[in-house]
C-alpha cells in the first residue's frame, strides 16, 4: 500500500476547478487507504508498509485537506455568492450547507487523527477504539461521497460556467499561494 502524498496533480494552477477535482481523488484515495487498514488490522499490530500509509493519510489530512477548504470556502464560493448569473444565484443555499459539512468532517479528521496516532505510537488499538476509528472512516467516506457529488455535479460546473477569466485566474493565484506558505 505505498502512497504518495499527493501524487502528479491531473491539473495545475491554471486550471483552478480541476485542480478541486484532483483533490477530490485524493481525498477518496487516502480515506479509502485508512478505511481499508482499519478493516483488515482491526486494531492490530501495523507492518511497515501499513504504518507508511496511515501516516501518509493522516499527513494529507491535517496538511492538504485544510488547503482544499479554504481553496473552496475562501476563494470559490464568495465569487459565486456574488455572481449575478442566475445559474450561481441557486446554489446558494447550497454552499451554506457544504460549509456546514466541512465543519463536521473537521470533527470527524479529529477523531479519526487523534486515533489513528494513538495506533501509531503505541502499536495497538483497544478493540472498541477499532471500532470507533471504522465507524467514523465508514462516516466520513459517505458523508464524502455525498459532499464530492454536489460539489461535482452542482457547484463546480456553475463555477466553471459563471466565472470569469479574471476571477479563475485569482482562484488559482489564491490556491498556489496557500500552497506556498
């Protein structure tokens, strides 16, 4: 199971939309890499190549995953708030909603790190820690498979339809430049 933390990006800063989907693969890839130790280990002992992946996943999550948010809360969705296309004009509502469900993913990659370390530095989970790390893995992977859905099939292609130049092209200089800090 060796991950890359991030891997080549499909897209680059040019193409600021693309870039939000690339992230959205990755973070499908390193849920699925937490998800799939925790249900095979149960809790147990971690090999080398099992403890690189949790570790791997658990460093885009506190490191990339933060930058993804922002890139959307920050620099995407005001744009759209203040578009006056009636397409950007029905989303509305919906991007309160995404913004509410960043915070409770925020909760969830809180349990999910503050467990998944304990399992790193002390080799072993308790049983009932195993299973609240997959209970709250299986939440956050539904609970992403719905958020990545609207944004991808409601929110992005407005964006990429009301958007102008000028404003993709201050996404991305917002997007690099968080990267760059």
């Amino acid at each position: 199971m060796p991950i890359q933390i991030g891997g080549k990006p499909l897209a680059d800063f040019t193409q600021p939309i693309r870039v939000l989907y690339d992230c959205h693969g990755r973070i499908e890839r390193f849920l699925g890499a937490l998800l799939t130790v925790s249900r095979s280990r149960g809790g147990e002992a971690l090999d080398e190549r099992h403890r690189s992946g949790v570790s791997a996943a658990l460093h885009y999550f506190e490191q990339g995953a933060p930058l993804h948010t922002a890139d959307e809360e920050v620099s995407l969705f005001p744009r759209l708030r203040s578009s006056t296309a009636n397409e950007a004009a029905g989303i509305g509502k919906c991007l309160s909603e995404l913004e509410i469900e960043h915070r409770d993913k925020e909760r969830g990659h809180r349990i999910v790190h503050r467990l998944a370390t304990s399992w790193l530095e002390e080799s072993r989970l308790s049983t009932e820690d195993a299973q609240v790390l997959r209970n709250e893995l299986e939440r956050l992977e539904l609970n992403y498979g719905r958020h990545i859905r609207t944004e991808e099939d409601r929110v992005f292609p407005v964006a990429a339809k009301v958007l102008s130049r000028e404003e993709m092209r201050a996404i991305a200089s917002e997007m690099k430049a968080r990267r760059q800090r």
